[in-house]
C-alpha cells in the first residue's frame, strides 16, 4: 500500500530583502496511516516551514516552493489548487500549533470556533456542530464542556486552550495531524499530559501524526520513527528504538547529550552544543553542521555528505563523513 | 453595562465644570475685553455695559454665576450680538456643524475604511500602492487647498455645484468632500495598517489551517479584530467634525459653530465662546462613551462593570 504522506526532495524557499532563505532544502520522508513520525531540531532549522508547506500555509510570497513534491494519498499538493487545498486543510490533514495563547482568536466564542471546520467540511448544522463541539471538548479533557462553549479563549488557560485547538484539529477525524511544537509553549506538567493526550486520542481516531519539536523527549515515547532536521536538511533518519539506542549523526549525539538522563549513576555536566544555528540565507559550505561538529575534517568543508543508508542497520540513513561507527572503527 | 454607562455620564459633570473653568480663566487671560474698541468708548459706558453683563464682579462670582444659569439650561446671551441668546445662536450652528461633519465621517468610514481594507488584502499590489500613493496625498493636502480647487472646478469652470452656502444637499456635497478628503486618507492607511497586523497573527493561520475559504477567514477573523483600532480614533474624531471645523465653514460660508467660535473669541464674546466650549466637550465625552462601549462588543476580553 502506498504512504499516506510522501514527501520528496521538498524545497521551499524564501525570497527576501536579505537572500533567498532555504529555509527547507531537499528533504524527503514518509508517514504511513495511523503511524507517529517525529521531526526533531533546533529553533530554525527548518522543520516547522517544512510542515507548514504541506498546508501551504507559509506566507507566499516571500515563501515559494522551488522544488519537490508532497503525495497525499497520491495527490501531489503543490499542483493542488487553492480550492482543492481548502477541501484538504482541517478535514483530510489538521494542524495544531505551537502558541495556544495566540491561536485562537480573542474576539470569537470556543464553541463557535470549534464548529466552524466542521460546518465546512461536513455539513452540519449549527445545532449539530455544537452537539458535537461538547463531544470533542470531552474528549480532550476540558472540564464541564457544555457550559463552556459561549466562553471566549482568555478564560481559558494555556493548556485548556491548547486542549480546544486539538479539539478543534480532531473535529472533521483527519487522517494526518501535523503538531507543530505543540507542548512548547506549556507548563512542564501540562505537556506531559497533552502529549498523552495526544497519544491516546491517535489511538481513538486511527490518525496519523507529524509530531515536530526541538525535544527530544517528546518524540521518544511517541514516535514511531524519527527525522532529525539541521539547516534545512535532513542528517539521520531511522525508528525511534534505534536513533535513541544507535545514534550515528554528531548533531543527534550532541542532541541526545543535551539531556538529562534518570538512570545516570554518575553526575555529568550536561553537553551543549557549541555554537548558533547556521544562516540559512549564506549556509555553510558542504556539511552544513561542520562549523559546530568537532569531529569535523577538511572533506566535510569540502563536500556535502549525502543521505544514505547506514551499513549498521536497514532504514537507518545518516548525511555525514564521519558518522560514529565509521569514527570508531 | 448600566451601572458603568450610569457612571460614565455622571462623569461628564466635573469634566464639563473644568472645561468651563479653563475657558473662563484662558479668556479672562486675553487681554482687552468684549466692549473694547479701537476708538476708546467713554468710561462710563463701559462700566455700564460691564454691569449690565456682570462682568464687574470678581471671576469666581462670574463663574459661579454661569454655572448656576447654565445647569438650568441658560447659557446667557451674547455681549455682541445684541438680543441673541446663547442657546439659540448654539441651536442655529450646531445643526448645520453637525451635518457637515456626520458627512464628512460617513465619507471616512464608507470610503476609507473599505479602501484600507482592500489595500491590505492586495499588499504589495499595484491596488495596494496606489490606494496608499493616493491616501498619502488625501492626508497631506489641507483644507485650504483641496477646498478652493473644489470650488475652482466642481463650481466656476464646471458649475456642477453651488460654491458657498448650506441647506439643500447639493450645497453640501463640495464642503463635506472637503472636509472629509484627509479624514479618508488617514482611516484608509489606519485600517490597512491594522488590518496587514491582524492578517499575521497566529489565529488568522490557525482560520485558514481550518479550510475556510478565504472571504471568509477575512470576514470572520480578520475585520473585527482590526476595526478596534479604527473606532478607537473615530470617536475623538467625529467629535471633532460635528464641532465644526473652521476652516472649511469659513471658505464654504457656512453658519456653523467653527466660524462662531473663532468670530467670538476675536470679539471676547465670553458667553458664546463658553456656551461653544461646553457643547463642544460634552459631544466629545459622549463620543468617547460611545467608543468604549462599542469596545466592549468588539472585544470580549474588555467587560465593564
């Protein structure tokens, strides 16, 4: 059977004042229905612009889509038309963002809000729509859901409002949902509870999910597989088992340094990692990581390291020279 | 809602009484007075006329008077313009300022503020820069100007439209274009500004990630939040048009309360220029009211009580 999404050799670009940004540069990857894929990075490497352009809901222009497909169910969605993609958007692919406080509207009712995509995209009546709104603010965990529904975002907290926009995404049952960061912006506590919460309604619904975040340990309960993004690009690609258990990448070994750990016997000072995210309008020239790799030689300034499956295990793909086993060996 | 709209208008009280005080005192400040004339009258005339309109007794006194008359609707009569009360020279001009300005606010409303819509939806087009280049210019070209070259070619060359006076509607067209040009202009660039705000936030993606169709992303999500700052300045600024605003009533020769209030400050027409000043600040707070009110439906985060 063919993937639900298909992602190939996407690139999108941004024309600004100061450069064409590549924010996105060549990647490629697949979600199969009813999986969990994690695309994991730093602050501006590319992953929320790639997760966004398969909506298109970057700003275009400046944004462009310069090369690439993504295969939904088949259908590439940079030939769809704005109407086709309107179909497609809060219906077949949802999306949750990262800042609860600022994605819903201040001036519009909860409930009106919930209802909206549903009376889109199913043709329901405003009386239906509410009905179901109730349903769906139980099913995500909001307290005495009916006598909410006329209540305005502000009176809502943080975690509750991130608990109506999942609602909200969940409405018309989509096959995929992309959650952008969706913890980031939580108490500690709460994103514990919205990423089991996430969990348990993927299991309910039989979605698939895109699930990008800069946290490692979001992913690592979650995911079934996982993308570590890096300037753009992608570096190592595999299930999660084994990025956690075998990672090959400096950058995700420096990553998987950067956290604390509960089964560490002895105290170690935690890693980071040296250095800013590159400039996505000048990158760096060959591997783009190299100027912050410490393992870094002379070919990696040279050449860029292409994406290829590791001879440690299969499915296992990793873009760099010197990756662990190599160094070890 | 009542409890606060009840409060707010008590609080017109002292805010009137201050700006009656102020005005008192600016006046009193001036030097010369309502009898002074350039071939001097004889004294005694003078404190005869001072007498008979109690400006003779210290300014507190006269103050307390004023106020004591005003509140029982007298507002006096006019030390000018002989036999003339205040309340009907007031009730002439104050019609005639009001429609002026109720046009001209129309104009601004139902002609900038959906030229600033559509600029901010076709930004960076060719719509989008001319409606600026244009707006730009509206704001910048005065009264004085944009008025006498209505006047030049809507009236003398093309004789389309009367150049002076007011009462039937084609009197009022040229004046209130007039007037209204630069107040177009500007709610034109405020509403596109703050709709090109509004269009970036994070809830006009998430609208749009829903698969609304785009009208209607920009009608439900978009305007409301944008008109905010719109009312905001349309308050202040229709109390301001309905006051009269001089310079075009001066040119159009128009009997409203611009031209009275400075034909009376020049004349030290004191209860005129008091009877003006009050009227003038009590349809500015009101305005205001009216403003936070409307808030209060725009944006729900906003409750009074």
């Amino acid at each position: 059977m063919s993937h639900l999404l298909e992602i190939n050799n996407l690139r999108t670009h941004f024309f600004t004042r100061e450069g064409v940004v590549h924010a996105v540069d060549g990647i490629s990857y697949t979600v199969d229905r009813g999986k969990t894929l994690g695309i994991v990075g730093e602050s501006g490497c590319g992953k929320s612009v790639g997760a966004m352009t398969i909506m298109k809901l970057i700003p275009m222009p400046p944004g462009r889509i310069v090369e690439g497909e993504i295969l939904f169910e088949g259908k590439d969605l940079t030939k769809a038309s704005e109407r086709q993609l309107q179909s497609i958007r809060g219906n077949d692919i949802a999306m949750i963002f990262q800042d609860p406080m600022t994605s819903l509207n201040p001036v519009l009712r909860i409930g009106y809000q919930l209802a909206e995509g549903m009376r889109i995209h199913l043709g329901m009546s405003k009386q239906e729509a509410r009905e179901r709104a109730v349903e769906l603010m139980d099913a995500v965990g909001i307290p005495a859901a009916r006598n909410r529904l006329d209540d305005f975002p502000h009176q809502f907290s943080g975690g509750m409002r991130q608990r109506v926009m999942i609602a909200m995404a969940l409405s018309c049952d989509p096959k995929l949902l992309i959650a952008d960061e969706p913890t980031t912006a939580l108490d500690v506590t709460i994103q514990a509870q919205i990423i089991d919460l996430l969990e348990q309604l993927q299991d309910q619904f039989g979605m698939a999910m895109l699930l990008i975040t800069h946290d490692l340990g979001v992913v690592a309960g979650v995911s079934d597989d996982i993308v570590v993004m890096y300037a753009g690009k992608i570096v190592e690609q595999t299930d999660t088992e084994e990025l956690f258990g075998n990672p090959q990448h400096p950058y995700t070994e420096a990553l998987l340094g950067s956290i604390p750990r509960l089964d560490e016997t002895h105290r170690r000072e935690l890693a980071n990692i040296a250095g800013l995210p590159p400039d996505l309008v000048n990158p760096p020239s060959g591997c783009r990581f190299h100027p912050r790799c410490r393992y870094a030689t002379q070919i990696c300034v040279d050449k860029e390291p292409p994406l290829a499956p590791y001879n440690g295990g299969p499915g296992h793909l990793v873009a760099c020279w010197h990756y662990r086993d190599s160094r070890e060996k | 809602m009542a409890k606060y709209i009840i409060r707010r208008i008590l609080w017109t009280i002292p805010v009137l009484l201050t700006v009656v005080l102020f005005s008192f005192l600016l006046m009193k400040a001036i030097p010369g007075g309502p009898f002074t004339r350039e071939v001097s009258l004889p004294q005694q005339i003078v404190d005869n006329l001072n007498e008979k309109y109690g400006l003779d007794a210290p300014w507190y006194t006269q103050y307390a008077r004023y106020v004591y008359h005003a509140v029982q609707g007298d507002l006096g009569v006019s030390m000018t313009q002989r036999g003339r009360t205040v309340t009907s020279i007031v009730g002439n001009a104050f019609p005639v300022s009001m429609q002026l300005g109720l046009g001209s606010f129309a104009l601004a409303m139902f002609i900038g503020v959906p030229l600033g819509v559509i600029a901010a939806l076709r930004h960076n087009s060719w719509a989008d820069y001319v409606a600026i280049f244009v707006a730009s210019i509206g704001w910048a070209i005065p009264v004085i100007i944009i008025a006498p070259l209505l006047i030049y070619f809507f009236s003398v060359r093309w004789n389309w439209f009367p150049a002076f006076g007011w009462g039937d509607t084609e009197r009022m067209v040229l004046p209130i274009i007039a007037l209204g040009t630069g107040f177009t202009a500007y709610f034109a660039r405020l509403t596109r500004s703050a709709m090109l705000e509004t269009l970036q936030q994070d809830y006009v993606r998430t609208a749009k990630a829903k698969g609304l169709p785009w009208g209607k992303v920009v009608w439900r999500h978009v305007l409301r939040n944008s008109l905010i700052p719109v009312v905001t300045q349309a308050g202040p600024l229709l109390g301001f048009l309905v006051t009269g605003s001089f310079l075009t009533e001066y040119i159009f020769s128009i009997p409203g309360m611009g031209r009275y209030f400075v034909d009376s400050v020049t004349n030290r027409d004191y209860s005129i220029v008091l009877g003006l000043a009050v009227i003038l600040s009590a349809v500015i707070v009101f305005a205001n009211l009216v403003v936070d009110i409307l808030y209060g439906f725009l944006d729900p985060r906003i409750r009074y009580d």
